[in-house]
C-alpha cells in the first residue's frame, strides 16, 4: 500500500512535466523564428538547466519552512507566468532570459522528492521513487505529443504560441490542483536546511575511488544526453523534413523508453545483477543509440533509436545515484548528494551549446559520433565501478 497523500503529488508531478516537455520539440523551430544558428538553439536549452539549478538548490530549501504544498502553488503558478511570456517574447535573447526564469521555478523536483521523503518509510522509499519516476516519464511521453498536434507547419512566432500556451495552462492546472488537493505530510515552519557544503562533499570524494567515478559517470552521461536531445531537432528536420509535429511525435518514443526502463527493468535488472553493472547496461544502449542514428539514418530508426536512448539513460542515472547514496554515510548525504546535483547541472548548462558548435561546424553527424565516443570512455570508468562495487541486492527491490 502507498500513503495515500503521494497520488496527488505524482498527478502534479504528471501535469507539471508534460507541460516542460510540450515544449522540448519545438524550441529548435522556435529558434528559427529569431535566426537563430544551432549554437544560439542550443543555448535555449542549456537556459532552463541554468535557472533549473539555481531553483532546485533555492525552493528545496524554502520548502523546509513554506512546507512542500505552498512551494509548488507558488512556483507552478510562475511557471505558468513564464510561458505566457516565452509565447510574446519579442528577440531571442529574451526568449533565453525567460527560459532561465522558467527554470528557475521549475526548480521542484528536490521538494516533490522532499515530499516522497516525508509520506515514505525508508525501506519502502526507493520503491516510492520509482512511482516518481514513472509519472515524471508518463508526463515527458504526453507533452510533446501536445506540443506538436497544437504546433502550426510555418516557422513563425504565432505557430508555436498555442502550444506554448497550453503548456501554461498546463501548469496553472498543476498549480490549482497543488493547492485544492495536495497535503503536507509534515507541517510547514521548520528551519531553512543549510546549503550544502561543497568544498567537504569534494574533498569526500576525491578521497573515495567509486564515488568519484561515479560523479565523473554521471556528469559525463547526463551532459551528453541533454546535448543529444538539444540537436536532435535540428538533425532530424536536416535529415528527414521534420515539423515540430513530427518531433512532437518522435518524443514520445523518448518518454515511452523512460517508462519501460522506470516499470520494467531497473528493479530486476539491480536485484539481479547490482547497480554497478546496470550503469554499465544503460551506458553500452546510451553508446549505440548514438553511434547507430547517423549510420541507419531512416525515420523509424530516429525515433526508435532516440526511445533506447532515454531507456539507457532510464537505467544508468538512477542506479548511479542509488550506488552513490548507498555509500555515502548519513552525515554527508545531503552535501554529496548536493554536490551530484550541482555537477549534473553543469553539465546541462554547459555541453549542449558545445555540441551546437560541433554541429554547426564540423558537421550534422559529428555530435552523434563524438557523443558515442565519449559514452565509450565513460563505459571504462563504469567497469573500474563495477569492480569497485561488491554485487549487493540493490534496495529498489526490497519488497
């Protein structure tokens, strides 16, 4: 049985993060209506990871002493704001400033987990966790179906404010839905938990072998990832004529790989065969999925290939911070785990611009093969974790 306080938090969850992903396939025709080069698109992505960082580190806090509820009322509200705004903004650099504003208060996802913290007994949290995930990767699969349907075929501003829209209305809906029906587990008032302590966390896991590959994996992984989502757009309308509705449709192949992974394999896969070789899974899918898109280069094949990308994603990155969390003793979780979430951030602002050069540059394939080439040096980290690693059943499969 779960707390029957977490269902309305996961339907926020849900409506909130399809609203974020309706607009993923079509910031790269978006961008286009500004002239922008595939540098510039890039940028509009890593803005909302740069504003995302400074949100999850601000409102996880605050959310100690509004209480989680009141956290999610406001942000979600501004959110809404924000893409009211995105919709009219006038020139791109303000659509970039506006993207860093949204990601600042879609900054919620330490407070929703905050939230899992509060309703779940340990023992039952991973599990919980996993219920996260699933609404998160159900809200990424529905919103850029949305998103594209609504999407006009010009590339112009007005065919793209209707979608925008809804992905406001969307998380005004969330908004709403946070304040009549969701509940603090805790009650709100507590003091503000400090920052973390970065400069301790660093020299912690400059100490520890299989922390700091695991850092290095993470970082890696996740700043590839969001590169090769930032120019998959332009790659696939370069290759294959695609609208924003076509993309709008070839993502939902990457919720649905995120789903299969967080339902169907993860937890098997870990109580079998331990999270230390599942990252390695998820890093060997990530390596083909990339190298194999420009090779096959066939519509089917793009979307396929872009849902076994975020099915490896699915199973790395969160065996990679259940690996990490289970060897970080209690005093330093939350200045580790702090320190992984700032890291991961890093990656997200700074990689995607890097590989629209690459793009722009040295061709429309090299982004997938020097992504590939890289997961392959992160796959030599993730053995050495591997064997660094005793085979333990992994919690998230703890009945």
């Amino acid at each position: 049985m779960i707390d029957k306080r977490l269902p309305p938090l996961l339907v926020a969850v849900f409506v909130n993060i399809a609203g974020f992903s309706l607009i993923l396939p079509l910031l790269p025709f978006y961008g286009q209506v500004f002239g922008a080069n595939p540098f510039e698109i890039a940028l509009l992505f890593a803005a909302y990871s740069l504003g995302n960082v400074f949100g999850e580190i601000h409102w996880g806090r605050q959310s100690d002493v509004w209480g989680r509820r009141k956290v999610l009322v406001v942000t979600t509200f501004f959110a809404a704001l924000s893409y009211v705004a995105f919709a009219f903004a006038p020139s791109l650099w303000i659509a970039v400033a506006i993207r860093v504003v949204s990601g600042f208060f879609s900054g919620t996802l330490s407070t929703a987990q905050g939230f899992i913290a509060d309703v779940s007994v340990p023992e039952r949290r991973a599990k919980t966790m996993g219920y996260f995930g699933a609404a998160f990767s159900l809200g990424f699969a529905f919103g850029p179906v949305l998103g594209g349907l609504f999407a006009g075929e010009e590339a112009v501003a007005a065919s793209f404010r209707a979608p925008i829209l809804i992905a406001g209305a969307l998380s005004l809906l969330a908004s709403l839905w946070c304040l009549a029906v969701l509940r603090d587990a805790v009650p709100p008032g507590g003091k503000e938990a400090p920052l973390p302590r970065y400069g301790e966390a660093v020299a912690f896991v400059r100490s520890q072998p299989l922390l700091l590959r695991l850092f290095v994996i993470s970082f890696f992984g996740i700043a590839l990832f969001a590169s090769m989502e930032a120019i998959y757009g332009l790659w696939s309308e370069a290759n294959f004529g695609w609208s924003a509705q076509d993309l709008g449709f070839a993502f939902l192949a990457i919720g649905g790989g995120g789903l299969f992974a967080q339902l169907f394999l993860i937890g098997p896969l870990a109580a079998r065969y331990g999270e230390a070789r599942v990252i390695v899974m998820g890093l060997v899918l990530l390596a083909l999925s990339m190298l194999l898109q420009p090779i096959i280069r066939l519509p089917v094949s793009g979307v396929l290939l872009m849902g076994l990308l975020m099915t490896g994603h699915s199973l790395a990155f969160p065996s990679a911070g259940a690996l990490l969390s289970r060897n970080v003793p209690p005093d330093r979780q939350g200045s580790t785990m702090g320190l992984l979430m700032a890291s991961n951030a890093v990656g997200r602002i700074v990689a995607p611009p890097l590989f629209g050069l690459v793009y722009d540059h040295a061709g429309h394939d090299a982004p997938w093969y020097v992504g590939a080439a890289l997961i392959g040096l992160v796959v030599l980290v993730a053995l050495q974790a591997v064997r660094l690693s005793p085979h333990r059943r992994a919690a998230s499969a703890l009945p």
